[in-house]
C-alpha cells in the first residue's frame, strides 16, 4: 500500500503594522497557504478574527490549492470617531501591506470594500456576503455611527 503525502494547511496569527491619518496601528490578522495572489476576507463591525473566518481562511487556502487568504480585523481607533472612510482608509493600507488582489467581504466589512473598489483601478475579484451599504434599508447601527 502506498501512501500519499498530504499537506494540511495551517493558520497563522500575527498583526499588521499600518500607518493611518498618522496613527500607528496593529490590525490582527489569521493566515493561511504561501503562494499569491491573496485574498482578503473582511468580517464585518463587529470583526475579531473568529472562528467562522479561520474556517473560511483554511478553505480557501484549500481551494486556492495553498494560495495565500489572510483575515483582518479592522479594530476601533482610538481618537477616531467609526466612519466608512477611516474603514476604507484601513483596508487600503492593508491591501497595500498584503498585496492582496481579491477580497471577500462580509456585512459592514462589505460597504468598505466597495468604497475601496471604487477607487481602484487594478483589483481583481471582489465577493460581497450580506453586504451593507446595498439596498434602501440602512441598518440602525450604521445611522449611529454617524450621529
């Protein structure tokens, strides 16, 4: 009998080091697979790299056959008050620091993608999973963030 050898892949924490209006911040992140093109998974406001993103971290490393898909957590910023801009300007200095051409983003982390995306002129894919920012209806806590 013969055996195959198979790679199962791993999930590495560690944070990102970015510069924003001035302000050093570390953004957590979870990794998984080595080779490019990466792509970013962003959880929504209420963020932390949770279990359902190291799931889904560790399957599309898988279906990427080892490409490199990386979670972040946009944290609160101290001294700023939660706005889509601050959120966008984060994730650009993440996609920056990563150099990550595909994003799939979730609720909240969605509307800062498409901001972002918008902008862009050399991005690849961009998936949205129960996106805010589409439709007429605006969710309570976002109309709080603006108050």
């Amino acid at each position: 009998m013969e055996f195959k050898k198979v790679t199962v892949p791993v999930v590495s924490r560690n944070v990102l080091e970015i510069s924003v209006r001035g302000k050093e911040l570390e953004i957590p992140y979870i990794r998984s697979g080595m080779e490019n093109p990466t792509t970013l998974f962003i959880p929504g406001l209420t963020g932390s790299v949770t279990m359902l993103a190291q799931k889904n971290v560790l399957d599309l490393s898988r279906l990427g056959q080892g490409a490199r898909a990386m979670a972040i957590d946009i944290p609160p910023v101290d001294g700023f008050n939660p706005s889509l801009a601050l959120g966008t300007e984060i994730l650009r200095q993440c996609v920056m620091a990563t150099g990550a051409k595909n994003i799939i983003a979730l609720s909240a982390g969605g509307a800062m993608a498409i901001n972002f995306c918008l902008e862009q002129e050399n991005m690849g894919k961009l998936v949205l999973v129960a996106s805010a920012g589409l439709g007429r209806e605006i969710y309570k806590g976002f109309c709080w963030m603006t108050l």
